[in-house]
C-alpha cells in the first residue's frame, strides 16, 4: 500500500490518499464522500475519497473517488458530497434504562439525587419491562445522534442485549453490582452468578459483550471486587466503575477505610487495564500517574458532573501523562440526553475554561476521545473507532453544507463546535 500523509494546515486544507487492493466480488457497496475523517492515523483527512464496505462489515478500501473505476460499477454507490464520514462515537459510560427516568429528579446533588430519588423508584419500580421499555427509547436516540456502540451499566441486562439485537447497535453491558439486595439479585453469591452467566451466554455475539459492573467503592465490598476481578481477567473483560465521582465519596472512604478510594483498590488489584475508571473528578497527581503506569482508562462525563456539581475530571493532565480518556454521556437521568456532539463540546469548553488555555482539548482531541479512546476503553481498539481497513464499518456521515456548520473552513471544527445531533447527523452502517 502507498500512502502519502500530511498534518493538519492552519488553512484547513488536507488532500491524503490511502489504497488497498482488496478483492473486487467482496465488495458490497461503496460510499463517497467530500471528506473522511479516520481519527487513525492521527491528524489526517481523506479528501474526495471513497470507502469501499465488504459483505461481512469491515472496512475493505479507502480510495481516491477517482480510482473507482477498479470496482464494478453494478456495487450499490452512496454519494455523500457534502458529508463527512467519521468513525461512530463510542459513549464510554451510561445507563440506557434510565432513559425511563429522564427528568425524575433534576437539580440536586449526587448523594441527595441518588439516595432520596433513583434507588427509591428503582427499588419499587426496575423489572425487565422497565429496562426493556428504557432501552429502546435509548437505541433510538444513539441511533439518531450518532452513536455506534455504548458501554451501559443496569440490571436485567439480557434486557438491553435483546434491544440491542434488534436495533443493530453495538453494545457492552455491564450488570451493576451492589452490597445490598435490588430487584435483580438478592446477595453477593446473585449478582455475580447472574452476571457471569450472562457474560457466558453472550460470548459469541458479534455486537454484544456482557460484562460485571460494580456500582462503585463506597456500595460494593472488598469480596465482590476480589471474586469480580477473577472473572473480568477470566473472560477478559472491560470493567467499568464509579470512582472518586465527588468529594464526600473521598472523605466518607477515609473515615470507612482509612484511605482513598483508588488507594484501596489499588490494594485490591483493581486498578488495571480492564478498568474504566468513570468521572474522576477528584484526583491527586499520585493518583494520575497511578492510573498511567496501570493502563486504567478514565471515562470522562462533563455534562453529567456539572449538572450534578460533582466537580472537573482533571483531562489534560490525565491525557498528558499517558491515561486513555474517554467521552461517556452518564444516564439520561442524571445529563439529561444521550448526546455524545454535546459531551465532545461540553468537554472541550470547561476544559479551556479550568486551564486558562483556548488551546485545550482541540477539536481533533476530543473526536479521537469520543471515538478511538472509547473504543480502546472497551478493549475494542482493533475493530472499530477509526476508519481503517479490515476494521468494522461503524461510521457515520455529518452533513457540513447546512446552515448551522458552513462556510467548513476546516471540516473538524464544524463537528465539535456546530454540527447538531438533531439534524444532519446519520449511522451509515451498524
């Protein structure tokens, strides 16, 4: 393969291309666009090129459109002449169920929002209908503003899998863990049993990974993080978790266990690369650079932490010492969308803002994080978040000609700073 890079211009301007030579009969349609945004390699741009899709999904050619000619014409053709196909975002953290839940409780803290409002309502209310109802209204609205795949944490968990089936997403579903009884299981022996079975039970699907979720350190114990690390090591799985999302979690760990959160997870050995460390919002440089030498991976939830005033995740440092951070919307209830475009620019902005530094977060930064990181975080990285050949083919095409994001001076800053995952938005491929 010749290819023939170049970084980014101050005007905007970026003219790349990428061939391979695929066999022409595996080739089962073809879609040409204006600009095609890979994420990898990093800081490039496809201009006028064409992806060329296979029978089973993956990503077979990306070509000048003007080499087209090597494939038969009868290949069904997509033109997207004002669009820009981009890998689909990855929401790396959210509660799909709790799309049911949207503005139950709204303008609190954390603990007040949680303790007073959603464990009460789940506790009379969470059956496999309600997480079933939740979670298609969920599918739809990633569907329609761009999401491809989401990491999500609840209960009845096949419920959400059936959905997913359906509607063609791609999904990691973590069932939730807690020290005390729920509608889903009733003691430590439940929680982790059902969840290993549903783990087992979806280890073939192509869309579908099971996965165990402990709810966080302050509602699970020490014997649920040792006997749930046996089996995310076991099935080799993400692990996502609830952690240092405020304050008082910090404070109540040093009265309960005589150190942090992270300290005594650390000591438990759950700090790893199968982590996903969700919120972060209350980190010490120690800790930082624990999380590097770890490979833990921190999703990032800016809309959902300012809205409950949780704090700031302190994302250019994590990225600068090596953390993988990631883009997750948190659960309708508590942001109130599922709108990965809102978390890219809510990031963005209070990143600047915080760190006094315009230049923080740039528009490609927060595009890799709200996709490639995603993907990295779900231990994915080598099928899908960028547009690269042999990957699957989860992308998505932005309109760039419409009132709200033209003149396009440069095709990247539309997709954080204007495009709307109202209009313009579309999955071009599950």
């Amino acid at each position: 393969r010749r290819t023939r890079k170049s970084k980014i211009s101050k005007t905007g301007t970026r003219k790349y291309s990428n061939s391979t030579n695929k066999t022409r009969n595996e080739a089962a349609y073809i879609i040409s666009a204006k600009w095609i945004l890979p994420i990898i390699p990093e800081n490039t741009l496809y201009t006028n090129h064409s992806l060329v899709v296979n029978t089973n999904g993956t990503i077979a050619d990306i070509i000048p459109t003007k080499n087209l000619n090597k494939y038969p014409a009868h290949i069904p053709r997509i033109r997207k002449s004002d669009h820009i196909l981009m890998p689909g975002l990855v929401n790396a953290h959210t509660h799909v169920p709790m799309a049911a839940l949207r503005g139950v409780a709204d303008d609190l803290p954390l603990d007040a929002w949680l303790e007073d409002h959603i464990f009460p309502i789940e506790k009379e209310h969470v059956s496999p209908e309600f997480v079933r109802d939740g979670s298609k209204v969920a599918m739809a609205e990633m569907i329609k503003s761009g999401t491809t795949c989401f990491n999500d944490m609840y209960f009845f968990g096949d419920e959400t899998a059936k959905q997913v089936d359906i509607a063609g997403i791609r999904g990691v579903i973590g069932s939730t863990l807690f020290t005390f009884p729920t509608l889903w299981a009733k003691n430590d022996k439940d929680y982790l049993d059902k969840s290993v079975e549903l783990v087992e039970k979806y280890l073939d699907h192509p869309r579908i990974t099971m996965t165990i979720a402990p709810h966080s350190p302050y509602n699970v114990s020490d014997q649920q993080f040792k006997d749930t690390l046996k089996m995310v090591r076991k099935y080799d799985l993400p692990f996502p978790i609830h952690i240092h999302e405020t304050d008082k979690e910090v404070i109540e760990s040093i009265k309960t266990y005589g150190k942090r959160p992270i300290a005594r997870l650390n000591e438990l050995g759950i700090i790893n690369d199968h982590l996903t460390a969700v919120h972060c919002t209350q980190l010490d440089d120690q800790e930082i650079d624990l999380l590097a030498k770890n490979g833990t991976s921190v999703a990032h939830c800016p809309e959902s932490n300012c809205k409950l005033a949780s704090g700031v995740s302190p994302v250019s440092k994590l990225l600068e010492r090596g953390v993988n951070v990631c883009l997750g919307t948190d659960g309708v209830a508590a942001n109130n969308d599922l709108d990965m475009f809102g978390e890219m620019r809510a990031a963005s902005l209070i990143s600047k803002v915080v760190n006094n530094n315009p230049k923080n977060l740039d528009a490609f930064t927060v595009l890799k994080m709200a996709t490639y990181n995603g993907a990295k975080a779900l231990r994915m990285e080598d099928k899908i978040g960028s547009l690269q050949v042999g990957k699957q083919a989860d992308l998505i095409s932005v309109r760039l000609n419409c009132l709200f994001t033209a003149p396009s001076y440069d095709p990247l800053t539309p997709l954080v700073w204007s495009a709307s995952r109202k209009k313009y938005v579309s999955p071009s491929h599950f």
